[in-house]
C-alpha cells in the first residue's frame, strides 16, 4: 500500500467513525451559544512525524491557536508547522524544508457525556519549502506553494482550560505531499 493510499484510508476510516458516532451528538441536549464567536481561545503546540514524499521521515513541531468558534462545533484554527530532512551520500549532501502556516476549520463532533471529542477538518497552507545541495547540478531552490490539508483527529479535555489531542493529516503540496501524525496540546483561555 503507498503512503497516499494509505492516508485516504486512515482518513475514511474517521469519517466512517465520526458518521458512527453521529446518532450520540444528535441526542445532546442544546447548549448555551456562549462559545460561539471568533477570539483569542486558546494557545497549543503539538510534535509529530511527517513523512514527505519523496524524501526521509522527519520531526515536525508546530504551534497553534484556538481562534474560536464560526458556528456551533466548526472551529477556526490557524497554525504554524516546521519540519526539515537531510541526507548525506558520500560526499554530498541534501536537506529539505518546510515552513507552513496553514488556516484550518475543524467539525467537532462530540460525544454525549463524555470528555473525548473527534473531528475532522480541511484547510488552505502557504508552504515555503527549501532545498539545498552541494551536489554538482542540483544548487538550491525556494518555492512558495499552496497547500490544502485534510485532517481527522481526537481530543481529550483533561481539565477545562487543558486539551490534548492526537491528529492524522495529509497536505497536498504540489511535489510535495505530506502524511503527518500528530500528538499535542491546547491551553484554553477561559474568560
């Protein structure tokens, strides 16, 4: 199975989870819509691998705000990720990067009485990729691409103002697709 098989059948499989889950959300009693609104939510940062085509596994690190809620349970969330990758044969060397920010409205679907919460999610990235070389030839490059990410994940409330959360995502980039396994947390401001 390639790496893009297996990302659309990561993400089918939470699609098919969430529609399964959906009878629990639709039996929830009507809250408050104090929570809607656009703000300053909450402050997170997560860590993961990424797995760019064509190229190693790598460490990404991000951060990311809660910017609040569009409607009732679609929330708005802007990040910033970084990763980077190199490799050394004999003696030439190659590395590559990424720097995205990318603006991302996730659909919560959360479960009558519990604290667990799945979501999915899709969104637009700006990803500034760079490589580099001492290889005859090859020389460096900068390239600025648009991005659309796919995403599907879990979040936990430890306490009220404590979340974390576990994402799978798969960013299309042309040259440049992205698999990536997310782990982290979200500090939410509570007014």
């Amino acid at each position: 199975m390639t790496r893009a098989s297996f990302g659309f059948v990561a993400l089918f499989t939470a699609i098919g989870l969430c529609c399964a889950l959906s009878p629990a959300v639709a039996q929830q009693d009507q809250t408050a819509q104090s929570d809607v609104g656009l703000g300053f939510r909450g402050l997170g940062g997560s860590i993961g691998l990424v797995d760019p085509e064509d190229a190693s596994s790598a460490l990404l690190l991000g951060l990311h705000v809660d910017a609040g809620q569009i409607v009732r349970n679609v929330r708005l969330i802007p990040s910033l990720s970084y990763w980077s990758v190199g490799a050394d044969v004999g003696p030439y060397s190659a590395d590559i990067s990424d720097l995205a920010f990318n603006a991302d409205v996730n659909v919560d679907f959360p479960l009558q009485g519990g604290r667990l919460t799945p979501y999915l999610g899709g969104g637009l990235g700006v990803n500034f990729l760079k490589f580099d070389s001492n290889a005859p030839g090859a020389g460096s490059s900068d390239d600025t691409k648009l991005g659309i990410n796919v995403l599907g994940g879990m979040r936990n409330d430890v306490m009220p103002n404590l979340a974390l959360f576990g994402e799978l995502r798969y960013t299309f980039v042309s040259d440049a697709n992205q698999l990536k396994l997310l782990g982290g947390f979200t500090y939410k401001f509570i007014y």
